[in-house]
C-alpha cells in the first residue's frame, strides 16, 4: 500500500481504491497536495491550540494551520507525504495514531480530516485513541459522510496501472452514526455542520457530574 501510495504522491500516477465487490474509486492524492479545498476553512476555523492533524498526508492543513500561527503538527506513516508536507512548511512527526504519538492528552484539537476516520477500520478504537490523545477540555474535528450515506467497514486494495497492493482495513463512519459511536468512545458531539458538500462533527470529552452538579 506505501509504495503505491507514494509513487502517486512523487509522480502524480493514477490511484484509485479497489472495494471487495470490484468497485474502484478515484483517490484524490492531487488535491490533497494542493491549495486548501473547499470547506477547508470552516474546519480549520474550528482548530483552537496545540492541533495534531492526524494521517496529514502531504500536510495542506498542518501547513495552512502553522501559517495561522496555530501551533500544529501533524502525523501520518508515510515518509513521502512527510517530505512533501515538511516543504509545505508543515511541522510533522513519523508515526501511527495508534503508536508512539508526541503530547498524549495535551492536545486541545485532533483532526480527522480527509476521510481518516476510516483508518484501522474500526472507527470506536480509533475515537477512544483521539480521547486518549485529546486534553480533558479538547475537542476532536471528523468528517464523516453525508445524512444519506451509510457507515461500512471493508477490506481495501489500492492499484496503479497493473500494480495492486495488499488489503487493509478501512470503514466510513455515516453522520447518522457519528452519535453513538462517539459515545462508545467516551466522546460526545458538540457540533455537527457542512461545507461544500463535506460534513464534519466537533466531538468532546463527556462530561461528567460533579459533586457540586448533583447537590
């Protein structure tokens, strides 16, 4: 999956995700290189103290976040990506979400973006791994599908031309959903919204009642 990803990312070559039943889907790596895309700004406006925007791939968001003067950094498993997003002026850090992550809970925002909310195709595990990492009072950003789609898990294989990688785990987590799967993580939403087409929840710490609260 790396090799195919990268060659995408150095030599702009076709990727697309090939899904169990044979459907294959274009996989937007340009734009991901590129200039913020629409609806960008709505999330970025959301990003309030030390932002850890995770799977940052060629860095647009921890770069465009670092230009704001928001202290971020992002991460991801790809060195490609994190060549690219150090050019782009991103701070970044070589790892997985699930692994040795800088500042475990002191981050005031962690980011999802991109779809990355797939990533290890169990979205609860990997909330309950945002939590972790979040500061008590900091919030997570996901985007997630649209009102009309529907939550998934799959196995995924990534091709280019006659190259095929490996499957992987993936899933895509339906705004219908986003809810309950925030609460098995600990988590709850505090907001939901769209932009061009995209939607995002803002997901925090559930508050618990304190001694005061119950007298």
């Amino acid at each position: 999956m790396g090799a195919l990803y990268s060659g995408a990312l150095r030599d702009g070559r076709r990727l697309e995700a090939v899904y169990p039943d044979g459907t294959r889907v274009a996989v937007p790596v340009e734009s991901w290189r590129g200039p913020l895309l629409p609806g960008d700004s709505t999330l970025l406006a959301r990003c309030t103290g030390a932002t850890l925007d995770v799977g940052c791939g060629p860095g647009r968001l921890a770069a465009a976040l670092r230009r704001k003067g928001v202290p971020a950094v992002g991460i991801d498993v790809n060195e490609d990506a994190l060549r690219l997003a150090r050019a782009a002026g991103a701070r970044v850090h070589r790892c997985s979400v699930f692994g040795n992550v800088p500042w475990p809970g002191r981050w005031d925002t962690v980011l999802l973006a991109d779809g990355n909310i797939g990533i290890g195709g169990l979205p609860v595990v990997l909330l309950r791994r945002v939590a972790a990492l979040l500061s008590p009072t900091g919030r997570a950003l996901v985007e997630v599908e649209g009102p009309d789609a529907k939550s998934s898990r799959t196995r995924l294989r990534l091709a280019s031309g006659d190259r095929v990688s490996r499957t992987f785990p993936w899933a895509h987590l339906a705004l219908r959903d986003a809810d309950g799967a925030a609460a098995l993580a600990g988590l709850q939403t505090e907001e939901s919204w769209q932009a061009a087409g995209r939607w995002f929840v803002a997901l925090r710490h559930v508050q618990r009642p304190t001694e005061t609260d119950r007298r």
